[in-house]
C-alpha cells in the first residue's frame, strides 16, 4: 500500500512539473489552469485512490486505480502543456507575423510632437505616451459587489482611444483599410464621431482635412474565456492566495487576475512615402476592481513601455513604507528642482488604483516651496476615474498640469506628502523612480511618482494608488528628522 501510494504522490509531482515547464508569463491567466488544476486534479486522483483502497483490499483493483490516476494525472498536465499557447496564438489574425506579443516601441514623452511619416500626421488624442502608441484598460466586472447601482454606471474605463490622422499632401489621402493583428480584442467603433467599423473603409480625406479614428479596447476574446465557472474559480482562488500572502510576506510570484495584451493597427493607404502605417496598441484586462484584483505597479509601468524596475510586487516587500526598496530604480527624493528654467515642470497622470465614486477619493496632486505649508493645486482627478490607466482631470482641458517653480519644491498627493517627515510616522507615502525606457536609457530629468494612502484600512503599500509621470526636474533628498 505505501508504495502504492508514494508512486501515485510522484505521478502528481510529476504533473505539476509538465504543467508548469512553459513560460508562464506569456498568458498570466493560462498560467491559473496550468498551475493550480495539476494541483486540484491531482488531489482528486489522491482522494479517489484512497477511497478505493480503504473500501476494497484486492490487489488487482488497487492497481488498476492507481493506474488509471497516474495516467489521469500525467494526460491532464501534457495537455495543458500543449494547449498553454493556443489561446493567444489563436488570436493572431496572421500567424506568419512575429510574435505579436513582444513588439517594440520607441518611447517619447506626452508632450512630443504629431508623429509625420511623410506629409501625414498622426496624433495620439491622449497626449502619452507616444502617438504611435496607444493604451487602454477595461474592468470585466467593473464594481459588482462594492459600489451602488447608481455608481457603478459612474465607473470609468478607459477602453476607448482616438488618433487624429492629418493630410498635408496636394491630393487626397485614402485609407483603403484598417485591420488588427488580433481579433476579437480591439475593434474601430467611431471615424469623424459617427459610429462605424472597419467596413467603413476606404477612407478618404481631402488635402489639409483630417481624421479622427476612435479605437475600443472590447477584449471581447477574453471575456468569453472566462465565462466558465472554473475560470470563477481560479479567479477567486488567485485573489485569495495574493491576499493571504501580505499577511505573511509572501507575494504570489506568477499568475494573475490581469492580463497584458498588445497587438497593432495597421492602416493600409495609398501614401506615396510610405503606404502602411502602423499604430501600437497595448492594453490592461482587469477582472474586477479594487482590492487584490488591481493590476501591479509594475504591470502597469510595463503597459506603458516603461522599463522602469519597481522592486517588488504587490506590495513593498514588508518594509511597510519605511525605507527605499533594494534592487529597484527607487532613489530618495524629498524635495525637487526645476532643471531646465526655460520650460515649465510637467505632470500627468498615467494611471489611479484605488476608491472609486465618492467625492472624498477625488485625488488632487499640488507643490508648495519648501519652508512654507500652502500648497498650489495642480491638477484634480474625476472622481469616478479611480480604476484605470490615464485617468481624466475634472478640472482641465489637458491630462497633464504644468508649473514653473521658482525654488525647490516638494509634490502632495492627496495628503501625501514626497516630504517623509510630514507623512504619518514619517513613512514614505510617494515613492519616486527614474523613468527609464524600452532601450533601458534613463530619461533625463523624468521620474516616476506612485503613491499609497497612509494610516488608512486600506493601507495596503502597492504604490499604484495614484501614478503620475514628471519631467524637467531634478530630486534633493534629505534625511528623516
């Protein structure tokens, strides 16, 4: 029986090791099949073969169950294998292409210039981060259990992003047609604010006209795959295991609630110069909002192509906002400097994780000089933007705010402060990382801002609370009193 037992434990060991030998950061959600059902079928076959052997002491059955579980156990783990990268291969349109999902970008900052291959321009309507490169997020279950009805129609998404495409030619500028690498992710939902879709093509624009082409992050794909009940359930069982794992310092190293995805545009056009045009588009599916279902810091610098290494995970790695994180792009910055004079600071939100639709999660980002206590308002996020990446300013016509300080300043998030020593227990409530970009270049004078509410129940230390990108500063750090 013992022995009988042990190979029946190797055989579940054995599964797990097959399932889980792929790369199991190409499909965070895959990754919850290929993970945890091992685990779950495995504990299945156990419960089984001990039923078996505690009601029946013939040797024959006794090995014909073990059998049956052991293959149960290995076919379930090569067929996962197998299947790991079907799901986003499938979603490729053209499967000649290169890998879809590791493209290159060239990151510019928001406020970069129109981008013009030849006499047409191409504009990002979002302003960040580049013209070429478009981003969005979506809530599957955007506030099921947590916000009122009538809030929950208030949620945000930011799902939808427009580029502006502007003819300079002497002749008409035709687009004849518009097609993306993956289907059933993003879709054309508005040309010139009409409600269309990629029938609506050819396009034609006249000489000095432009238009505007709403694209929509629908991740319809996606939405479909998790409609089973055990979807549900890893779901469930990731947000709890990530949740358990603060209160023992331990984060969940793969899979994820989120996912990544990316893909292009490509306009096909009649431009003598250079007839296609390609448009990047990566984006963040969420499951549900708030909590442990929010995507990471670093997931979400990634989606903006930042290169940028946060240090940690879900959380600060237990240092509770005490001290900088180790091994990270983190550098002390209480106080900040104008370093160019003869341009302004500027500030944008690129992304808000925290409360969603009520006026008190209204967060607002200001800078007051150091040695005094009043404090010049910058910029006010909607209230009903909390869960999404560049959320929008209640108070402006542009995403991003910009200043001209005459000394050295400190920033205030909400009532954060870059000053530590005014924080509660002088913890660090903004942690500041050098921008750094896909080529691994460090921005000058461009940092990262994210923030987590302080001495609060909901203090959980992720840093994603509010997230905002700063250039043309320099930072002076100095010691906590």
């Amino acid at each position: 029986m013992g022995y009988l037992l042990t190979v029946l434990i190797i055989s579940i060991a054995l599964s797990i090791i097959i399932a889980t030998s792929v790369n199991l950061q190409v499909d965070e959600l895959g990754a919850l099949l290929n993970i945890y059902l091992p685990v779950l079928v495995g504990l299945l076959t156990l419960a089984v073969f001990l039923v078996i052997v505690l009601f029946n002491n013939k040797f024959n059955i006794r090995i014909t169950a073990l059998i049956i579980c052991v293959c149960f156990n290995l076919l379930t783990a090569i067929s996962l294998k197998l299947n790991f990268y079907n799901f986003l291969t499938n979603l490729s349109i053209n499967k000649t292409e290169s890998n879809p999902y590791k493209l290159s970008f060239k990151f510019s900052s928001y406020a970069s210039p129109a981008v013009s291959p030849g006499n047409i321009t191409i504009q990002n309507m979002d302003g960040f981060p580049s013209n070429t490169h478009l981003v969005f997020s979506l809530i599957y279950l955007p506030y099921k259990n947590g916000a009122s009805p009538k809030n929950k129609a208030l949620a945000h998404n930011h799902d939808r992003v427009t580029v502006r495409i502007k003819n300079q030619n002497a002749y008409n500028y035709v687009i004849s047609k518009a097609s993306f690498s993956n289907k059933g992710l993003w879709e054309i939902t508005r040309i010139n604010n009409i409600n269309t879709d990629s029938l609506s093509f050819p396009l034609s624009i006249p000489p000095g006209g432009s238009a505007d082409i709403t694209i929509a992050f629908t991740a319809n794909a996606i939405n479909q795959r998790i409609t089973p009940s055990l979807w549900k359930a890893l779901l469930k069982l990731q947000y709890h295991l990530v949740r358990f794992g603060r209160t023992i310092n331990y984060q969940v190293p793969v899979g994820s609630t989120c996912l990544n995805l990316n893909g292009t545009l490509t306009l096909e056009t009649n431009d003598k110069t250079k007839p296609v045009k390609t448009i990047y588009l990566r984006s963040i599916w969420q499951y549900r909002a708030e909590s442990d279902w929010e995507p990471e810091l670093q997931r979400v610098l990634n989606v903006l192509n930042f290169k940028t290494k946060v240090g940690f995970k879900n959380f600060d790695n237990g240092l509770r906002g005490d001290n900088i994180t180790e091994l990270s792009d983190e550098i002390p910055a209480d106080y900040f400097e104008i370093a160019n004079k003869a341009i302004p600071v500027k500030v944008i939100k690129i992304a808000s994780y925290h409360g969603c639709c009520t006026i008190e999660d209204t967060d607002t980002i200001g800078y007051y000089y150091k040695g005094q206590k009043n404090v010049n308002p910058l910029q006010y996020t909607d209230d009903h933007s909390g869960q999404m990446l560049l959320p929008a300013p209640s108070d402006a016509l542009n995403n991003y705010a910009s200043f001209t300080p005459t000394r050295s300043f400190a920033l205030k998030i909400g009532a954060l402060d870059t000053d530590r020593n005014k924080n509660y227990e002088k913890k660090i409530g903004i942690r500041v990382w050098k921008a750094i970009n896909e080529y691994g270049v460090v921005i000058d004078n461009a940092y990262i801002l994210g923030s987590d509410y302080l001495g609060k129940g909901g203090t959980n230390y992720d840093y994603q609370d509010n997230v905002y990108y700063v250039e043309n500063v320099r930072p002076i750090s100095q010691k906590v009193n």
